[in-house]
C-alpha cells in the first residue's frame, strides 16, 4: 500500500479495491480455519485470485493501479517473521531450525508468486505493462503516517500479539518509516533506507526475536 499517494477518484477507487480483496482473503483465511490439509495451497489460491481480480479490472479501464494493489491484500501470507527467526537461528548456530525456516520461508514466497503470475496469465494480461509509467500522484504529509499506524494495529491483531506489545511495535514502525524516509529524500537515498531502518530499528526492539516467534506461531 502507498498511503502517502493520493489522486483523486482513482485513488479512492484503488483503495476501495484493496479493502475488497482484503475481506476477500480474510474470507478465505476464515473459511480455511481449523483445516490443516488446505494450509498450503491457502497462498496460491489467495494471490492467484487477487492477481486475476486485480488484472481483469485493470483490463477492463478501471482506474486501479494493479502494481499497487497486488501486494496489501496478501501482505499476510508474506513470511516475514519466519525469515527473520531463520537469520536469526542461523547466525547463533542453529544450522537445522534455522535452514527449515529459511527454505519453507522462501518457498511460501515462490507460491505467491506463482498465483500472481497464474492470475495474470488466466485474464491474458501483459505483465510488461506493468513496467510502464504510472500517474503522477501527489502526496499529502500527513498520510504515511497514518497508513503506518494503521498497519501496526492491523498486524497486531491480525496475529494476536501480546497485548503489551503494541506500543513497541508501533515506536519500531515510526522509527523504521521515519529514518527510511529521510534517507529516500537525500540523493540516491531511495537504495539506503531500508538497510537504514533495520539498523535503527535494532536498538529499540530488545523482544523482536520473541514477538518474531509469536507471530510465526500465529501465522502457522
């Protein structure tokens, strides 16, 4: 989601579309609750659906952005917390745990990706479209930071975090969004603020570890 990028109609359009495939996929998280044989095909089906929704109401001149919209509804299914404890267990030693977590992290990527690509392919949409311009937003200050804390309470639910939680977690999302927005505002920076917010996120999440854990839990 870009919540900083804002134009008109079209904006308000995009955003009704990722708040309907969201409840789409919720939906389908709902549906698949308590059975652990669908668990794995679960992200295919998801972003295969999306990708195909998305492309055939780009097709059809609807004033969506599908680079934009294709990622928000999915965000979920991205393995982020299993990634981080697989570095994690890696650097201290734990070849095993660590290597698991790695590759089935990965491999839940793959499987995004290909229901993306699937979804394009089934409504016949040029991907190299994708690569073309997009319009020229503008950008209303206050938004980002809105879309960030709004992310943090979404996540924060979404995975059942411990409740006492919450406050660190958004401290974490500011400070990371903070220093990767000033980096992308100096010149060439756009490449330097995320390893940028990594690091200065690190001195102020003494529990990430822990709460990566909990959500990796969750998610399974």
């Amino acid at each position: 989601v870009r919540p900083g990028l804002v134009e008109d109609r079209h904006t308000l359009e995009g955003l009704a579309a990722a708040a309907v495939l969201g409840a789409i996929v919720g939906a389908l998280k709902v549906l698949n609750r308590n059975r652990p044989v669908f668990a794995m095909p679960l992200p295919v089906v998801s972003a295969t659906l999306v990708s195909a929704l998305v492309f055939l109401a780009a097709d059809r001149g609807l004033g969506v952005q599908p680079i934009q919209l294709l990622i928000p509804p999915l965000v979920t299914f991205l393995p982020g917390g299993m990634l981080t404890m697989a570095m994690v267990e890696l650097a201290y030693g734990d070849m095993i745990s660590g290597t698991t977590r790695l590759v089935t992290g990965f491999v839940q990527l793959v499987f995004l990706a290909f229901g993306l690509a699937a979804g394009a392919t089934l409504v016949g949409y040029d991907v190299e479209r994708l690569l073309s311009a997009t319009r020229t937003l503008a950008e209303i200050p206050w938004i980002p930071w809105l879309g960030v804390l709004l992310f943090g309470i979404g996540v924060h639910i979404h995975f059942s975090a411990p409740r006492n939680s919450l406050v660190w977690m958004l401290v974490v999302l500011f400070v990371v969004f903070a220093v990767q927005r000033h980096m992308a505002s100096a010149d060439e920076g756009r490449q330097r603020g995320p390893a940028a917010g990594v690091v200065g996120s690190g001195p102020l999440d003494p529990g990430e570890a822990d709460f990566a854990a909990v959500i990796e839990a969750k998610a399974a």
